[in-house]
C-alpha cells in the first residue's frame, strides 16, 4: 500500500511540474508577443519620422525597453539563459537594450 502511495503522490507532482512548465511557457509566449509589438511599433515610428526624435518615440523606446525585460526575466524563468542572442535575433536597438528594467518615476 505504501508504494502505491508514493506512486500516486509522485504522480501528482509530476502533473504539478508539468502544468508549471505549460504556464511558463504560454507567459514567455505572451511577453514575446508584447516585445515584438513594442520592437514594430518603434521601427514603424523611426520609419515614419525619419530621424527626428519626439516624446511619443521615447515612450516607444522606453515601452520596448519595459516589454524586454519582461521577456528576458520570463526566458530566465523558463531556463533559458543566453540573452545576447535573442537580442540579436529580434534586432533589439542598443538604446532599449539600455533602458531594460530601468522604471521612470
């Protein structure tokens, strides 16, 4: 009886850890989503306002800067540690880069 038991309650928190990993997973999803938006929303501004600089653009940068170090904490939280590289990947510009985790008052 009591390995049958033990069986049971490993099984459980096996099914525990899964769910876990899913929510993990279904949260890095979103956060991407919301980097992804944020990374366009200030490409199409800079493409549109072809160099100059405005309010509406820093709070672009500093949306984008906010979404990333969503996704970077979330990533981390998942196990995935090798930022430099998603950085690249979705051509993260070096001023959000910066402005990552850093909050306005």
């Amino acid at each position: 009886m009591k390995r049958l038991t033990g069986r049971i309650a490993a099984q459980k928190h096996e099914s525990v850890v899964s769910e876990i990993a899913q929510e993990r997973a279904i949260a890095l999803g979103r956060v991407g989503e919301r980097l992804t938006r944020a990374l366009d929303a200030l490409r199409a501004h800079d493409a549109a306002a072809h160099g100059q600089t405005s309010t509406e653009r820093e709070s672009l940068v500093d949306a984008a800067a906010e979404a990333l170090w969503y996704y970077v904490v979330q990533r981390e939280a998942c196990g995935l540690r090798d930022t430099a590289a998603v950085l690249r990947e979705l051509g993260v510009p070096r001023e959000v880069e910066l402005r990552m985790g850093v909050r306005k008052r």
